[in-house]
C-alpha cells in the first residue's frame, strides 16, 4: 500500500474552480499510482470524494462546481491495486473567488500574402483568455532566429497585417497573449512565407496603338498590364465600338495570347475606338482605357509603320537603355516642347543606351522606324519614365560556383509567381543551349556559361517580368573573362598550396634531408617520393615520413653518393587537390650538395676523438707580438698536443694547458725568417687531428699589415735627436720593420731616401736624418703608417724660432785644463737661451753635489762660472756643463788633469775651445 501524498496546494484559482497540486508519495511502491480527492466545506466536519467515478493518474487536478464565497479545505488519497493510503495533510482554507491568471499561448499561426511589402498573420485564441488585453506579433527572417516586434500596442482581435517587409524575403511569425497579469508563454512558431503581392486579377492593358489599315480591317497592338496580379497573363478580350455609339461589341470570345490583332469587318471611313482586357488564373482585370479614335481609311504612304510597345530598363541615376532596333529614338522633358534626337542614323544594334540625363528629372521618349523612303510616323509618346535608380536596386554579379562552373548571377526580390528572368547578350534573347544554360530557383537566376571562351565576350542583360522594370546588364571584357577562368580552372583542378616547395639540408653526420611543407593535408592525403622518374618507398637507404597535421612531408637518406645525382620530385593528393615540387641536382648543384654531405660525415668522425674546434688561427698581440691560435676538444689526459714547422718539432717554454681548450704560439718581433708551415697535431687512441697554417705570401702581409695597426695607435711623438751629421727624427714604436709600409713627408711632399735625407729604423723606432740642415729644412715634418686600411700619422714642425732661442754656449771654456793640486780652478762660461737655459754641471757624467769645494754661480742668467776650491788628485776627470730650455741646449766637455806640487807638469797640446753637442728638445715641437 502506498504512503500518502505531500505538499497538497491549490496553484490556480478562480470563481468555481480550484487547480489542486500534490507531490507523489514517498514509497510509493512499484505499483502504478491513483489519487482520489476529497473536499470539505470548512466547519462542517464531512468529506466528499470529488472523483469517486474516476480515478486520477497526475498529480494536478481541477475541481469544479464549488459554493461562490465558501471557504474549503482538501486532502489527496493514493492507492493501487493493494488498497487505499491514509489521507493527506488537510490543505488551509481555500475561498473560490475571482482570480485573473497569466493567459495560455495562442492557438495556431497561419500567414498568407498580402502585398509586396506586407503579410496577413491570423491565429486561434487562447484556450485561457480571461480578462485579455491582446496579442503581440513578432517576426523575424527565416534561418536567423532574430525576432522582432511587428506592433508596439496590443491588438484586441486575432488578425494582423504586418507592414514594411522586404519584398522577396522569406519570414516566420509568432503571437503572445496579454493581460494584466502579464504575458504568455510564445505560440508555435508559422510556416515561413516569402513576401510577395497575392493572387490578383491583373491591371488593364494600356498603350493601344494602330498599326495599319487597308480600309476594311485595322491591326491594332498594345502593351502588358503593369502588373500581372501575381500568375502569369492567360490572354487579351478585345471591344470594340463605333464613335459615338453606346453598346460595346466583343471581339474575340476566347482570349488571345499575343498582344497584336487584326480586327476584321470594319467600314471604311468610320471612326471606331477599342478597349481591352487581360486575363489570369483569378479571372478577367478591369479593361483599359478606350482608344483614340482610329478612322478607317487605308495607309497608302510609302514610309513605315509607327512602332509600338516601347519599353525602357536598366533605368539609373543618369542613364536608361531602350531595346530598339533600327530606329531613330527622340526624347524630351515631360514638360518641354522640343523633341530631341538621340541617334542620327538608325540604331545597328537591338538596343541603345541614353545617357546624359539628369538625375530625378522626368523624360518620355518615341521612336521612328527608318526604311528607305526615310524615317516613318513617330510611335505613340511613352509614358513618363523618372530617371532615377530604384532604392536597393541590385546588378549583375559575375562569378565561379563550388564545381567551378563561370555564371553570371541577378537576385530580385521583388519577383511574383508570374515573373520570369529574361538572359540576352547585346539585348537579344539568349537561345543557344550548347553554349550557355540558365537556371532559375526561385528569386536567384544564373546564366552558366558551358565552354567558356573569347566568343563569349560582350555585354549580358537581364530583365524581370512582372516587376515595376527591374533589370540589369554586365559587360564580360577580355580582362575579366580571364579571371574568371583562372579562378573555375583552380576550382576544377584545385592545388595544394604549399608552404615551401622541396628543398635539401645536410646534417652534421652527411646525412641529406629532402623536405617540403603543405599548408594542409586532410588525414586522407596521399604522397610520393621519385627520384628519376622511378618511386621509392620507405627503407633503410630511404628513410620517408609525413606529419598531416603539420603538412611536412621529408626523407632521409643517411649516405649521400655519387650515384645520387639526377631530379627528385614529391607528388601529394589530397581528395581532388594536387600538387606537385621537383628538385633539380644534377652538374655543379649535385656536386655541391655531395661535397657538403661528404664534408659533413668526415667533419662527425673526426669529432669522434680529439679534434680542433677552431682551426690555427693567428692575431696580434698588444706587444706587436704574432700569436697563433686554436682551440681544442674533446681531448683526455693521455692526449698528445705537438707544435711543429716545416715538420720540425717546435720547442716552447711551456706545454700547452689541453684542459684550457686554448693553444697558443708567440711569434716576436715577426720577419721573413718566421717563413714556414706550422702545424698543431693532436693525437691519442681514439684517432688523431691535424691543422696547418702557412706563414708566407699574402698571409705575411697581413700579418704586418696588422702590426702596422697596433704600432700606428701606440707610435710615440715625433723626437728630435741633434748628431754630428745634422738633425734625426725619431718615431718609437713596439716594433719596427722594413716590411711596414710607411712614409715621411715635408711640407706635404713625400721624402725619398737620398745623401740628404736618409730614411731609417731599428726595431724600436723610425727615423728620418737630416744631414747638414739648411733653411730650406725649415718646415713640417710627417711620419705616415699604413695598415692597409687606415693611415696613423705623426707630425713635427722644424722653424728657424727653436733654433734661434734654445740653449747655447757662447764661448770661454777650453777643451783641456791642466792645474796643480792646491790650486784653485775657476771655470768661467757666457750662455744664451729665451727663455733662459737651465745650467746643469756634470762630472764623468755624474751630477755634481755643490759644497764648500765645489760652487757654481749665474749671473744675470748669462754668465756661468764652476769654482774647484783646494783641487786634489781626485778631482782630475771630465766635467760636462749643459744648458738647455724646452727647444733644445748644447753641452760642452772640459777634461781637467791635476798633477803634484814638485811633479813635472804634463805634456800637453794648447788648450782650444771645447765643441759644444747638440741636446735636442725633451718634447715635439709645434712650431
């Protein structure tokens, strides 16, 4: 037996109802479930079971025919086949009263065709329509899902007509009830409806025009109603009457298809005047307008006819197109008097376009057939045509479909069931089926061209029937032509466009890698490799993979040969795409590839053992000195290192440091005896390596090119050095050698060597000799040194003012003096100098310490004098006096010979004036 119900609640009430909700009992046993609900009037203290007759399978139910004002309370039984459960609990006092609810959705939505911009919505009413406001109607474009509201303010009826709709659009409706309460849940959804105007009888016929007459009959034609009703024109019923007369007369009892007729069994002479009506599937339109009246009297000029049925397309902003040919068209303002011109000769094509028309005015137009009595009777004047391009109005697109196929492509909307798309090429209907085919599916019309080619250039019109004019054209040039047919020849034979064609790389261990990359490939894509037109799949010689998800396509070939040479290609498919890329290696491109790969293999071997991470090498030192480098690797302790020239071992101070990785050797002091072949070796039990650098030829030149450099930047200020010869400039360097290229000029001149002027150096300096100067000495002086790519440059300026003003000794000192100890010797000297010299005494090349014995004085910075007091033995030797400002000095040697009292005084020579030495300037000169 199952447990009572819970959560008994009325959830809707109204002025005799209540709707009693419950929840199912909890066990409720495996047994399908019943409920009987009973009722009670509050106070009375019965029950009455409300569906005695009928049991209750959900959990919700209605109870009816309740007492208006009363208040009652309700319990909810379950049961199933093993018996009846306890009541429920006893819900609260419940009064029927009057109580407004949320209305139910609407019932079924129908739309049906109204105009070309409008849709009639009708829908069943709510089931629940208490106390209701209205409905709401939303819309929206089928497949889209973007609703929007057709009315602001509810409507109280269930009929709607939704306007400002998009002419050819397909849409779909929904309507919500409401009231006070608020609104209901959204109806079905309706059939989409594409809109379009509804089934009308269609509009009159109008533009009657008589054609001919032959005094007993007239041919009469006519053109289309504007608008066909919405099916297609079944045929015309033509009245007729004579002037003045009353009663019209039929002319034909069953509709006529072609829109000319001749009209039999006229009198001669009579005016008569016409009416005609077209009919459709909705039945017969109203008939137009009567004619003019035509009199009856045969045409016997010999000019043509007047034309009749002019209509106009392709009608924009500034231009139309009317479809006539051989005929002279005239044109004027709606309003002007003069009629225009617009072809002097008669059109050759079937159509001609008016251009030059003024934007938003209004013209009308005749035309006049021309034959060779000259131009006939002007047609009847058209009907006003406003030149102005329709708002949306759409053109010919020209483009490739999905198979490739070229088509040229026209939407209109505002087609009818009746309307029909019209192709021509230079306005005449297109009929050839085995160049083009036209398919229509509903307001979408393209013209597929079947082999397209140059014939097929030209200009493309189309027009829609049924339509307020709506039409188009397209010119396919050569230029455009071509582009389509490059773009159906991509679809129809689609490639696989790749990221990068086929190309190679060697690995380090001569391995050859040839790859290319797709930018995609679809898990199905199929691939071949071939070298010279022969297929290779995957092996050990020929190690081939693919990557689909990255589109990379390689193979491997671990040992590249001589007999590798030839043209390898890779062939990818993936569904219909393909695509294909060949590498060429043959000649001096295999040759090139084989030499790396080969190259490569013994370079990976050879790093197997010890081995030279960078070749002998060399530089230069900042001592000038040459020094050759390389670096090594791989090496153990048991690893021999060796230095050797022209095979010899080469002893050094120091063994090289192998743990370093850095070998070296110094060269000092570079010249050609350095000439030779030097290697380094490396060897031990896993294999040997070997590097040779040879020092000679161009190598040597650079090399002191390079010291060039080095001495350049660090080369000292010019020196002046005073010989007996005459003046020597000096440059010192780091290192000197005749192999350097280097230059002295004076006063921009550049110096030979000569008697004169001797260029010279040793290994620490440069230098110029200037033998026996003479004024024309006097000037600048430049010492030059390339280094192959900069010139470094020194420079001196010899004047007349720094020989003038430096130190010198006038005279007074006597090369040799001679006294006996005891005496006193006063040597007494005059000195010149500007500014003034410093005087400095030397004895045997010593300075000499002033004391009581030995005194010097100056006087008036000219006059010098050295006093020996109480000479002694010791005292004998050479005594040097120099004098000297910043532009140089002389110095001047006296030797002085002391002998004892009673000794023999020695032999000399006379004494002469001692020979001053030139001092140069401790600094270069600028002057």
């Amino acid at each position: 037996i199952p447990g009572p119900p819970t959560n008994v609640q009325a959830c809707e009430i109204s002025r005799n109802y209540v709707v009693l909700s419950w929840d199912p009992p909890t066990p409720r046993g495996k047994e399908p479930l019943m409920y009987f609900i009973e009722k009670s009037v509050v106070g009375s203290g019965s029950w009455q079971r409300v569906n005695a007759q009928t049991a209750v399978r959900s959990p919700r139910y209605a109870v009816f025919d309740l007492a208006e004002g009363k208040s009652y309370v309700f319990r909810v039984l379950s049961a199933n086949k093993h018996g009846l459960s306890d009541p429920s609990e006893i819900t609260a006092p419940i009064q029927a009263q009057d109580t407004t609810v949320v209305p139910s959705a609407p019932g079924r939505v129908l739309a049906s065709r109204n105009t070309k911009t409008s849709v009639v919505v009708q829908w069943d009413r709510p089931k629940h329509e208490e106390d209701l406001l209205g409905y709401y109607v939303d819309c929206c474009v089928a497949g889209t899902n973007l609703w929007e509201p057709c009315n602001h303010k509810p409507i109280g009826y269930n009929r709607f007509v939704v306007h400002g709709l998009t002419t050819g659009e397909q849409y779909i409706f929904r309507v919500k009830a409401v009231n006070a309460v608020g609104t209901s849940e959204n109806s079905q959804e309706s059939d989409a409806i594409k809109v379009q105007a509804a089934l009308t009888v269609p509009s009159h016929p109008y533009g009657i025009t008589l054609l001919n007459c032959d005094g007993h009959s007239m041919t009469l034609g006519w053109k289309v109603p504007k608008f066909s009703g919405g099916s297609a024109i079944l045929g015309y019923y033509l009245d007729k009457r004579e002037a003045h007369h009353k009663n019209w007369h039929e002319v034909n009892s069953s509709p006529i298809q072609e829109r000319i007729i001749t009209v039999e069994g006229l009198t001669e002479g009579s005016l008569y005047e016409f009416k005609i009506a077209a009919v459709n599937l909705a039945g017969i339109g109203q008939p137009s307008d009567p004619s003019e009246h035509f009199k009856c009297e045969a045409w016997t000029m010999p000019e043509p006819g007047p034309a009749y049925d002019l209509t106009f397309c392709e009608v924009r902003d500034t231009s139309l197109v009317i479809p006539v040919s051989g005929y002279l068209v005239d044109f004027k303002e709606e309003d002007s008097g003069e009629w225009k011109t617009v072809n002097e000769a008669a059109t050759p094509n079937r159509y001609l376009k008016v251009c030059d028309l003024l934007q938003g005015h209004t013209y009308v137009f005749r035309v006049r057939a021309v034959n060779a009595s000259g131009p006939g009777k002007p047609s009847d004047t058209s009907e006003p045509v406003l030149v102005e391009a329709r708002p949306g109005t759409k053109d010919i697109s020209a483009g490739v479909d999905e198979k490739g196929n070229i088509y040229l492509g026209f939407d209109c909307q505002e087609m009818t069931d009746a309307s029909q798309f019209t192709w021509c090429k230079s306005y005449e209907d297109i009929a050839d089926e085995d160049r083009f085919r036209v398919h229509t599916e509903g307001d979408h019309s393209k013209l597929y061209f079947k082999n397209p080619e140059k014939v097929d250039i030209g200009t493309y019109s189309v027009s829609v029937s049924d339509t307020d004019g709506v039409s188009s054209s397209f010119v396919l040039d050569e230029a455009e032509l071509e582009r389509l047919m490059i773009l159906s020849n991509e679809i129809k034979n689609p490639t696989i466009p790749l990221k990068s064609e086929l190309a190679y790389e060697i690995f380090d261990k001569g391995q050859v890698r040839f790859w290319l990359q797709a930018e995609h490939l679809s898990p199905d894509a199929k691939f071949r490799f071939i070298i010279n037109d022969r297929e290779v799949s995957d092996s050990e010689i020929h190690r081939i993979k693919c990557d689909k998800s990255t589109g990379l396509i390689e193979m491997v070939m671990d040992r590249f040969t001589i007999e590798n040479e030839g043209t390898y290609t890779v062939q990818i498919q993936d569904g219909k795409a393909k695509s294909q890329s060949s590498l060429v290696l043959i000649g001096d491109a295999f040759r090139a590839v084989l030499e790396e790969a080969e190259f490569q293999r013994k370079e990976y071997l050879r790093k197997q053992g010890p081995h030279f991470a960078e070749y002998l090498h060399w530089d230069i030192t900042e001592a000038c000195e040459v020094r050759l480098v390389c670096k090594v690797a791989n090496t153990k302790k048991e690893t021999v290192f060796k230095w050797l020239k022209d095979d010899v071992l080469y002893e050094t101070e120091t063994p090289p440091n192998l743990e370093k990785g850095v070998c070296q050797l110094l060269i000092p002091k570079l010249s050609k005896k350095d000439h030779g072949e030097y290697k380094a070796t490396l060897k031990d039990d896993r294999g040997q390596d070997v590097s040779v650098l040879e020092i000679a030829g161009k190598v040597h030149e650079d090399m002191v090119l390079a010291m060039s450099r080095v001495c350049g930047l660090s080369a000292s200020p010019l020196k002046i050095l005073c010989t007996p010869e005459g003046i020597r400039l000096q440059c010192f360097m780091k290192y000197f050698t005749e192999e350097m290229k280097v230059n002295w000029y004076h006063k921009d001149a550049k110096i030979s060597s000569s008697e004169h002027m001797r260029i010279g150096g040793s290994e620490e300096m440069a230098w110029l000799q200037i033998c026996e100067p003479t004024e024309k000495d006097k000037g600048k002086y430049t010492f030059e040194i390339f280094d192959g790519k900069d010139n470094h440059q020194r420079s001196l300026d010899l004047s007349g003012q720094g020989r003038r003003n430096r130190g010198k000794v006038i005279g007074g000192l006597p090369d040799v003096v001679t006294i006996m100890e005891g005496k006193t010797l006063n040597l007494t000297c005059t000195v010149f100098g500007n500014p003034d010299p410093e005087v400095v005494w030397f004895k045997n090349d010593r300075d000499i310490e002033l004391s009581g014995h030995f005194s010097v004085k100056v006087e008036q910075a000219k006059y010098v004098s050295m006093t020996i007091t109480g000479v002694t033995s010791e005292d004998s030797g050479k005594y040097s006096m120099s004098v000297k400002n910043k532009y140089g000095g002389e110095k001047i040697d006296v030797t002085v010979s002391v002998y004892k009292h009673g000794e023999k005084i020695p032999e000399a020579s006379l004494p002469q004036q001692a020979k001053p030495k030139l001092i140069p300037a401790s600094t270069s000169a600028s002057e």
